[in-house]
C-alpha cells in the first residue's frame, strides 16, 4: 500500500457518507411534500401547481407576495414559531367561535412574522396594481395562499379541533358590479357552515375577516 493510501480512502469513505446522507435526507424530503399535496383536495393543490411552487409541509410554506406570487420567500417555522401559534390555537379550545376567533390571532402572527422580512408591513388593505407598490403588498391570490397555507400548517399540527381546511372560494360578477375576489376557507366539522378567512381586505398586522361564506359571496 502506498503511503497516504489509507488516508485517503478513510477522506472518500467520509465524502461518499455525506453524500449517501444527503441523498437520503432529498429523498425524505421529496416523500413528505408528496405526502403533503396528497393530502390536498384539487382545488387547493391548484393554488400552488398554478404557480409552481410546492404546498406547505409541517415545517415550511412558501410566501407569496408581489401579486400573484410573482415574490416568493420561505418561511422555515422555528420551535419557538410553532410554540407561538400552539399557544394561540389553545385559547380558542372552547367553542367553534373561540377557535376562528384564535385562527384570526394566527393570521395576525403570521403578518407581523413575514412583514418585516419581506417588506409587506408596509401593505395596504385591498392592494392591487393600482397601489404602485407590488413588491410591498398582497394581492388576493397570495393572500388565499398565504393564509391557505397556514391553515394547513396549523391543521397539520393537530391544532384544529372544531375545524377542517376548506376549498379556497372565488367572487366576482360583472353584471352586478362585483370585483373578482379570492380566499380562504374553514369548515365547521359539526356544521359543516364555511369560514372566509380573508385578510387581504385588512392592513398590516390587522385582524382578518372571519365570516360565513354565505354572507361573503354577496359582498361587493
């Protein structure tokens, strides 16, 4: 054996290691965003194939932001993230209502989470292109991902007890005067009533609007 040989098959057997452990950590991650979208119904998988960017895991989601997710940034959730939304999912055990009144809270966090690090604490309530400020802002589609998206997060934590993710939901007819608009949707598991979750019509770090779906799709 040459000198320096065992040396250097000790540093290829270390480097190809590395490589398996990578190969097996992609793979796993590969697995559980499929496991994830599998989980998904058609119309909420298509919020994220219509832009091309995977669907939320329990450890991530994707932000759009910039108008039709034109901006997108990662939000890899911390031990302390989820602790934060545990804790504000919890006081909302008692009731159905407690409950969506908490999911608002979450929106709340989530706003204050992703606004300064992506510029949107500086958005404004029922931005479209007329704000002039794309890169500052939400547009309905990313706020019915966004917000989609961490519901699911939440979900997939076991943090709903009165409440499952609904289909996002879309409005809009020309001939009475109603803009197109998009949300997010929570479902009553004993009533089976759906919940708008819909924070694009509220500024910064304001609470989002939680209402029926019934009273929603009537509204200009």
């Amino acid at each position: 054996m040459e000198p320096g040989t065992k040396g250097r098959s000790g540093a290829i057997g270390a480097d190809f290691a590395r490589c398996a452990l990578a190969v097996v950590a992609c793979l796993s991650f590969a697995s559980a965003g499929h496991a994830a979208a599998a989980d998904l119904t058609s119309a909420q998988a298509a919020l994220y194939t219509s832009v091309s960017i995977f669907p939320p895991s329990a450890g991530s989601m994707t932000v759009c932001y910039g108008f039709v997710c034109r901006r997108r940034q990662m939000l890899d959730f911390t031990a302390a993230d989820r602790s934060a939304l545990s804790k504000i999912l919890a006081a909302g055990r008692g009731s159905a209502a407690a409950e969506r009144a908490a999911v608002q809270k979450a929106v709340i966090w989530f706003d204050r989470r992703v606004g300064p690090v992506i510029g949107t604490d500086k958005r404004v309530a029922n931005a479209d292109i007329r704000t002039l400020d794309a890169k500052h802002n939400f547009d309905c589609w990313d706020t019915t991902r966004n917000t989609t998206s961490l519901l699911l997060v939440l979900q997939d934590w076991g943090l709903f007890k009165y409440h499952t993710v609904g289909d996002p939901h879309y409005r809009g007819n020309p001939l009475v005067w109603q803009l197109p608009h998009n949300t997010a949707v929570l479902v009553d598991r004993a009533t089976k009533t759906e919940w708008v979750v819909d924070m694009w019509t509220r500024g910064y770090g304001e609470a989002p609007d939680v209402k029926p779906l019934a009273i929603w799709i009537k509204e200009d």
